[in-house]
C-alpha cells in the first residue's frame, strides 16, 4: 500500500478550503461584484454634516444631524435637526428618491414635508453600502458629510 505523505495531505486539505471559501460569498456579494445597484443602498443611516449656506446674501453656518432609511428600491424617508446661523429646526422630516450608478455613485433629492423645500446630493459609497459621502449640490450650499449605516 502506498503512504501519501503528510505535505500532500495539507496541500489538498488547503486546497479543498481554498475552493469551499471561493465558492461561500453570499448572493448580496457576488451581486456586488458586478458594480452597486439601488439595493447596495438599503437600511438605515446616521449622518452629520456641516457647512455654510447664504441667506439674505451673507454666508452663515448651518449644521445637520439625523437618520434616513434607504428601502433599496430607489425610494427614502428621514428626519433630521438643523441648525442655520443659529436658528434652530427640530424633527423635520422628508422623504426623498436617489439614483445608484453602477461605479458607486449616485444622485438623491429630498423634500421637506412641511415645506415642500428640495435639496439635491452627491452620492459616494463602497459596494457593501456601509458608509456614504456627500456633498449638497444646491446654489448657495457649501456642505458636505458622512452618513453610516446603523441597520438593515
């Protein structure tokens, strides 16, 4: 009978895992791999951002913070509180579309639903949609931010 040696045995063992582990992503990764989608965003965000903005011709500070969720399928709503020049708005809420290219970028707007005021946005993100970058992209804003998701 012939012995297999104790190398040969480690190398197919590490080759069998090898294959196992190539083979075990999750459908949600693999989709992934083929570029982001409305679905990379979906879940529920926390963000902050600052910036200035110019009322009444002069720049002042303005400051946001709140969360959003994502449905996934092009679709949001959030709430946040803001502070411009001092004035401050507490539990606003909005909801909003976004658009997702397939680099891991996008677009989203969003409408005040008190106001009826929109806001526009820059969208950057990873394909596991885990963090967004933003930047406002509105006449008068300069403002941008991070937002995290928190849960799906």
């Amino acid at each position: 009978m012939k012995r297999v040696g104790v190398g040969t045995i480690g190398m197919g063992l590490l080759l069998a895992v090898g294959l196992l582990i190539a083979g075990a992503a999750p459908p949600e990764q693999e989709a992934n791999d083929q570029g982001c989608s409305l679905r990379t965003l979906k879940g529920t965000y926390v963000f902050a951002y600052t910036g200035l903005q110019i009322v009444d011709g002069q720049q002042v500070p303005s400051v946001f913070a709140g969360h959003e969720r994502f449905n996934g399928d092009g679709t949001l709503i959030g709430v946040n509180s803001f502070s411009v020049n001092g004035a401050i708005s507490q539990s606003v809420t909005y909801t909003g579309t976004y658009s997702v290219n397939p680099d891991c970028t996008g677009t989203d707007t969003l409408v005040n639903d008190g106001t009826s005021e929109t806001s526009h946005f820059d969208l950057f993100f990873g394909r596991d949609g885990d963090a967004i970058s933003f930047i406002q992209t509105d006449p008068g804003f300069v403002a941008a931010g991070i937002e995290r998701r928190v849960g799906r």
